[in-house]
C-alpha cells in the first residue's frame, strides 16, 4: 500500500506520461537527498534507473515515496504584503510602559465619567 495521499498525481493520474520536466525534478530531488546521506548507495542507482525507465506517474510512486515530502506552497501573499516578520516568526514586544499608561489614562478617564454620572443621577 501506498504513503502517498490519493490525491498525489502519481495515483490519480497514473497512467499519464512522465514529463522530462518531472524526470530533471525527481533526478534533482534524488541527488539531493543522496548527497546528503538519506538515501543510501544501494538503493541510490535503482531508483535513478526508476526515474528514467519510468513511462508513466504510476511507475514512479516508490521514487517519490523514498524521498521527503516536497513543499509545494510559498508564503501566502497577505504575509508578503505586510511587510511584518516572516510566517512563524514573532513580533517585537510592545512598549509596556506605554501600554501601561494608556490603561491608566483610559481608566482615569472611566472613573471620571462614572463619578459625573452618579452625581448627575443622584441630582
């Protein structure tokens, strides 16, 4: 049985013909991944050799189920926009001594209006 989600184009369009465009992109993936040391030499030629026999998707599902999950989405574009940290990335800190003295203010403020209020009410 597969790891690969149904979805993946190797088994929902697994009869299609392997492009050479998918061929560079597994063969880049493959060396990758060799290079550092996550695929081993035996197992290295056999799924080169896959990729490059291969004539269809389906053929090529052990290839791509020996390497890592390939990120297939950037950065969402309302992120790039802001211009604020990157997706992850935390902000600065705000000023807590301003905060606090807007809390303090805005409170002053409460309790003023609410004094002005009860007198008006008991008036």
């Amino acid at each position: 049985m597969s790891n690969l989600p149904i979805s993946s184009k190797y088994h929902s369009q697994a009869n299609e013909p392997v492009s050479d465009a998918e061929r560079e992109d597994l063969g880049k993936r493959l060396n990758d991944e060799f290079a550092k040391g996550t695929i081993d030499a035996d197992h290295y030629p056999q799924l080169l050799d896959r990729v490059y026999e291969a004539k269809t998707l389906g053929e090529l599902v052990p290839v791509v189920e020996a390497l890592p999950v390939k990120q297939t989405y950037d950065q969402p574009g309302i992120v790039a926009q802001a211009g604020g940290p990157a997706a992850g990335e935390l902000t600065q800190p705000r000023n807590a001594k301003k905060l606090g003295w807007y809390m303090i203010g805005g409170s002053f403020i409460f309790g003023v209006l609410m004094l002005a209020l009860l007198i008006a009410v008991v008036l």
